[in-house]
C-alpha cells in the first residue's frame, strides 16, 4: 500500500465536506417564499467555513498529515473529520455525521473511478484546493494556509513516479471497495444503479498522452511498422485534451472534484444504504498506530469554546428533525435484506478460536501496561477539545 494516500483522502474528503456543509447552510438559511431568514445567517455560514479551513489547513496539523504513513480505517477518518467539523459553532449529531461521511466518501469513489490516468488523482485534489481558497478569499490569512498547504503538496507529489501513482490509486480503491451508498444525485443522473454501484461509460476523452482504441499495429523487428488493422473497440471514443495544469494556479482542464451541490438540489445531499462499509469491529493490528495518529491531530486542532447550546448552531443533514431522529434511533440503516444462516458449532473450530482470543488478550494487557500513559494523554486531549 502508498504510504502518501492519507493526506489526499483527507483534503478530499475534507473538500467534500465543505461544499455539502456550504450547500447545507445556503438552503437553511433561506425560507421557500425566500422572505424570511433562518437560523444561520451568511456571517454565521462564512465563520464555520473559516472556522474549519483553518483548522484544516494549520502549519502543525499538515505537517503532521504529510509524513508518510499508512491509511487508516473508516472509523478513524469519520472521527478526525467529525472533530474537524466541530471545530466551528456548528453541531452535528451521529445520524447527520454518518449521512455526511457517507455522501463524501461516495463522491470522492467516483472521482476516483472516472479519474483518467493516476497522476490526474492530483488534478482531483487540486480543484478541492482552488474550491476551497474561494471560500476563504475574504480571509487572507485563512487563504495563504490553503496556499501554503498546496505548495507543500506539490513538493510532496511532484517527484512521484508513474508507478507510485497507480500504487496510490489502488490504496484507495481498496479503501473504498466495500462502500456502496445509494446517492440521489448520481442515481437521478444514472451514473449509479440501485445496488449502489457505479456505471462506467465507454465514451469520452482518452487519458493524456494514450491513443483511442480500435487500431493494432505490427512492426518489424527493426522497429518499423509494417501493416496496421482496426478492431470495434466497443465505444465512442475521442482523442485526449490538453493536460491540465499542475501548479499552484491554473486550468485544471479534468472537472472531477469541483462543487456538484447547488443551491437548486438540496436533495443531492440525500443517501439510501443498500450495501455499507463491513464494520470496522474486527480487531485491527494497526489500532495502537491510528490512536497515535488521532492523538497528534487532536492535539493540533483547536476548538472554539463553547460552554452553552446558545453559542451553537445545529445543522440537520436530513429532510426534517422527525427523520433525523428515526435515522438515529435505527443507527442510520435502511433498506437491509436480512439474511437467516443456520450453522453447526463445530467444537474444534471453537476451540482454536479460544486459543487465538486468547493470546489476543495477553498481547493486549502488554500493550496497555506499556503505553497507559499515551492513553490517558489521549484521552485528555479529547476531553480538552
């Protein structure tokens, strides 16, 4: 696995975040009859978008993402995420978390699969940035982190090889693989089938620097070609654009990674679950790793204190507060066929699986009586926040 896909997912990811929170809060603020106002108001709206870009983009907090590393699980991700949407006056609850998490990781997926060539995953992250630093452009202090954040991004990634991008695509292809959330927009606009599955066109553009399919050529062993044939090549194809620009400004050409959501669909932020994520229950030999991360981005991350509900505002991801509450009353589930399995306890199987529970045990009192300490400076950092 690429041990430099944990700061794209993230800034991704992140980027996602922005722009349905941003959609979110346009439509709240607004009433239908577009005469009253809501709770939020555009101050508000800039300040939770200040608020978490500048926390996302802190000098400490980068610095610590950028390091190579493993990625992590789902549940780690949702959990720096969640904290780094908190970092404002506005409060989500687990059910509007989980459906927020959900609506940006499926988008990121499908970026991620029509993405052209590995090294265009940049181009991706890049128009994340360039979205990004126009919600912060009143805000040059704000917006000279998101530049200086790309900056180091394009000393990071420039140097990578041909290999090490595709190294990097299939990190997170296998991060995504289990994820399979139903979205309104992609389902409205058939790019994704009920199962929650994506549908890929055999049309398009080509990838820069590839030839269109449909012609073999055979060449002597002195190099020249000799005879050439075509062959249906099963789509409509076309020749490639030109490439996009990589630096810190540009045409990034690839629209992969720009702001779907608009003030007009407010139901594009919906979600209905068919096939979820398996659950990240089973116990994970990097833990000990993903808490120390957790712990050094916590412990760069600063919260705004708020030591009342006044000084807060609630944003609901639902259509009404009745279906959030149903949404969190049935941990978000919907549309689950149950499947009834009969199985024999075999009694040797049962027995190995004791053993092996058991060593997991003692390796786990060893891990504890070494590091009780980073635990409870853990914990205190979360207990700060």
């Amino acid at each position: 696995m690429s041990t430099r896909t944990l700061p794209l997912v993230f800034i991704n990811l992140g980027g996602e975040m922005l722009y349905i929170l941003d959609q979110r809060l346009q439509a709240q603020n607004t009433s239908v009859d577009n005469t009253e106002k809501g709770v939020w108001s555009e101050k508000d709206r800039k300040r939770v978008m200040n608020d978490i870009i500048g926390t996302m983009f802190s000098k400490a907090f980068m610095d610590e993402l950028l390091k190579p590393q493993q990625l992590y699980s789902h549940k780690t991700m949702k959990t720096v995420l969640t904290r780094l949407a908190h970092t404002s006056i506005m409060r989500l609850n687990p059910a509007s978390m989980e459906k927020l998490y959900e609506l940006m990781v499926m988008a990121f997926k499908y970026q991620v699969y029509l993405c052209p060539r590995p090294k265009d995953l940049l181009l991706i992250t890049y128009n994340h940035m360039d979205a990004i630093r126009e919600f912060v452009r009143d805000t040059p202090a704000v917006a000279n982190q998101v530049d200086e954040t790309h900056r180091k991004l394009i000393e990071v990634y420039a140097p990578l090889s041909e290999g090490e991008f595709q190294l990097l695509r299939q990190t997170l292809l296998i991060f995504f693989q289990d994820m399979h959330v139903r979205v309104s927009l992609f389902l409205k606009n058939q790019i994704q089938n009920p199962n929650g599955r994506f549908t890929l066109t055999t049309s398009g553009p080509v990838p820069h620097g590839g030839d269109v399919p449909g012609l073999i050529r055979l060449f002597s062993v002195k190099g020249r070609e000799v005879s050439r044939c075509e062959f249906p090549s099963g789509g409509s194809y076309s020749s490639a654009v030109r490439e996009g620009s990589f630096d810190l400004h540009g045409d990034r050409v690839l629209r992969l990674g720009v702001n779907m959501y608009t003030m007009n669909h407010p139901e594009e932020t919906h979600t209905s679950r068919n096939t979820c994520a398996q659950p990240d229950d089973v116990p994970n030999l990097l833990a000990k790793e993903e808490l120390n991360l957790l712990a050094r981005i916590m412990g760069s991350m600063k919260t705004v204190p708020v030591h009342t509900t006044e000084g807060s505002f609630r944003l609901n991801l639902f259509a009404s507060d009745r279906e959030e509450e149903e949404a969190g009353t049935s941990g978000g589930a919907q549309d689950f066929d149950v499947i009834n399995i009969q199985a024999m306890q075999d009694e040797q199987a049962s027995a190995e699986l004791a053993r092996i529970a058991a060593q997991f045990a003692e390796e786990e009192l060893k891990h504890e009586d070494q590091g009780s300490s980073k635990g409870d400076e853990l914990l205190a950092m979360m207990d700060d926040l």
